[in-house]
C-alpha cells in the first residue's frame, strides 16, 4: 500500500495499511481482526506464504505483516469473542478494525439517564450529532499500540486521524489477547 507513510513506525504503518484495507471494501462491513506478523521472519520461516502475500520483495526488515484471521462471529459480543482468542508465538501483534456510531463530547450531557444497552444504542443511532467511524487498533506483544479513526463523512486517506490513546478500551481488550 503506497500511501502509507514510511516514516511512521511499523506499526502505525500496519495500522494505516489495514485502515486502507477497510476503506476499499467500503463501509457498512463486520469487525475484522488481524494478526501482525514480523516480515522479514515470514520470510525465512514461511516462504512460500510470503511469496503468496507478495512479500519476497519487501526490504524492510522491521515492517509487519497483516494476515486477516477467519470472520468474527455475527451476533458475539467483540469483547466475548476477543476473550475466547490465544496467539501462537509467531504472532507479534494483532488488529481490529471495526464500526461504530460516535457522538461528540457536547452530546453527552443530554443521554438520558437509566437506559438498556440496546436503548442506548437506538437513541446514539438517532441522534442527529451521531457521526460513524472506522476504528483501526493495532497492539503488539510489547504493550506498543497504535490506532486509526476515519469518519464516514470525511473518507480520504488525508483525513485518517492516528493515535496511541484514541481508541483505549479496545487496545486494552486487544493486549488481553496476548495475556498468559
């Protein structure tokens, strides 16, 4: 993916790799998650993966590898779903980029209070302030993540915002992952 900025670290060019990814299905897509692979370990190790994924050219030898995994189960919650999930050591990192429906700081004040879950979540999806963003958050082992938010109405790559804390709750779900 050649828009993504070289001198970002490699895990935010993960990140923003996957974000790229997300953005050519469009939008209205299931929660994706992705294990991030060392490159150049892929390389020796797996060559004939690394051929298929396109990989035997890539000189950079600290870049990291996106591998989609199989979908995310409809209808389970992420956390629940992201709970039942183990690693092997070959994996240095994993992704997810996911939907949601986001309402700016000023919206907070009118929620009503006492509201279910799902009566929340209708009430956030009428609000005429609601916006809808793709999040992308990236964690490796070390506890190092990285994240992309993109808005639905401003979809361009100059557009994409990028972060370690913009999205904490779903990086700490997703470190849990590589939890002994």
């Amino acid at each position: 993916m050649s828009n993504t900025p070289m001198a970002a670290t490699p895990l935010t060019r993960a990140v923003l790799e996957i974000d790229e990814y997300a953005s050519s299905l469009g939008w209205d897509q299931p929660a994706r998650l992705f294990a991030l692979v060392d490159t150049a370990r892929l390389r020796t190790q797996e060559p004939g993966l690394a051929a298929q994924l396109g990989l035997q050219d890539k000189p950079d030898s600290t870049a990291l590898t996106p591998v989609e995994q199989d979908e995310i189960p409809a209808g389970k919650p992420l956390d629940e779903f992201l709970g039942t999930i183990a690693w092997p050591d070959a994996v240095v990192g994993c992704a997810l980029t996911v939907e949601r429906l986001m309402l700016p700081p000023s919206a907070e004040a009118s929620v009503p209070e006492g509201l279910s879950e799902k009566r929340l979540a209708k009430w956030v999806a009428e609000h005429p302030d609601r916006q809808e963003v793709r999040m992308t958050v990236g964690v490796l082992r070390d506890g190092t993540r990285d994240s992309a938010l993109r808005l639905r109405e401003k979809d361009a790559p100059t557009e994409v915002l990028t972060g370690s804390g913009l999205v904490p709750g779903l990086a700490e779900a997703l470190s849990a992952t590589f939890a002994e």
